[in-house]
C-alpha cells in the first residue's frame, strides 16, 4: 500500500512493480505471515532509501 501511496505523491510509478499484494483486502492465509512480515519490512526499507536519495537529489540541485 505504501508504494501506491508514493506513486500518487511524487507521480512516479516506476517502483509499482515491487507491490506483491494488488489486493490488499482479499484474505490471506495466517501461514504466511512471516513472509508477508519479512517483504513489508523490506518494502519499508526500500521506500525510505528512495525518498533518502530523492530528498538528496533535491538539495544537490538547489
């Protein structure tokens, strides 16, 4: 969901790719909730090193 969220706030969809559950309110089963945990933290990872690197852009071209 966070993608989806960053996709509409810098207009940039190039990372739609990495959202592995298009269907965030069809039910999942509890068998997979290490792995879902495992891949949200990952996510949040990669979403905090691409606006990091965005924000540092911004300033390099100020």
């Amino acid at each position: 969901m966070g993608l989806a969220y960053l996709s509409e706030i810098t207009g940039n969809c190039d990372r739609n790719h990495v959202i592995f559950n298009p269907h965030p309110l069809a039910p999942n089963s509890p068998f997979n909730a290490a792995r879902d945990l495992f891949l949200h933290g990952i996510i949040a990872e990669y979403l905090y090193g691409y606006l990091e690197l965005q924000k540092e852009m911004r300033n390099l071209s100020k």
